[in-house]
C-alpha cells in the first residue's frame, strides 16, 4: 500500500476531499522545499555541525 491510497482512504473515513487536505499541507510543502533549496545552495548550513563537532576541517 502506497502514501497516496492511504491518504485517498483516510480522506473517505475523515468525510473530507482530497482538495482541502492538500490546501492544509500546502504550505509544509513550501516550508520543505525552501528548506531543500537553501541546505542545497548554501553549504556552510549544513556542514556547521560537523565542523563544530571537528568531524571535518
């Protein structure tokens, strides 16, 4: 069983369209890809752990 046919499932229990759950989880969605897009264009985010914790120099 796949994400989309559990959330297919959970809506017809929940009595709710699929459009107003995806209107709720829209902006995660823009909050995650945000995220995605600065770890991914500014390294220094997400190698100031490691170098904090001398795992790379």
């Amino acid at each position: 069983m796949n994400k989309f046919s559990l959330l297919f499932t959970n809506c017809k229990v929940g009595g709710v369209t699929i459009e107003q759950v995806f209107r709720r989880l829209i902006p995660f969605f823009i909050v995650t890809a945000v995220i995605l897009l600065l770890v991914t264009f500014i390294p220094a985010l997400s190698l100031t752990l490691p170098q904090m914790l001398d795992l790379i120099k």
